[in-house]
C-alpha cells in the first residue's frame, strides 16, 4: 500500500500542536527525523506519522469510551 497523505489523526495532532509552535507535540520526534529526499522516504516518513497518530488517537479515552 502507497501512502501520499496524511492520515487525519495525524492532521487533527498536528493541528492541534501547531499552535505553540509544535513544542509538545507527540508526533514531533518523527515529524522532524525524516531527510525527505526520496518519494520512497518520503512515504515511508508519512506511513510513520501516520502510524503514530492512530496510536496516539487510539489511546485517547473519554470516560469508558475510546475516541
């Protein structure tokens, strides 16, 4: 499977982030890793954020619900 995009999890972390300059983000350590110099590291780069936001989001518990 090819990934081109940002998953929306990752959109809505890193939106959410964004606003203080990204300084707490979660998803920072990756987002900042990757040299971006290949469509090939370039995707895997995108799998990898995309990975780590559904986790992040997967975590999230709003009383006994997960979100």
């Amino acid at each position: 499977m090819r990934v081109h995009e940002l998953s929306s999890e990752a959109k809505s972390i890193c939106k959410e982030n964004y606003k203080t300059n990204c300084g707490q983000c979660p998803l920072r350590p990756a987002c900042t890793a990757s040299p971006r110099l290949t469509e090939e590291s370039h995707m895997k780069w995108i799998a990898t954020l995309n990975s780590m936001a559904q986790n992040i989001i997967g975590t999230v518990t709003v009383g006994s619900d997960r979100l």
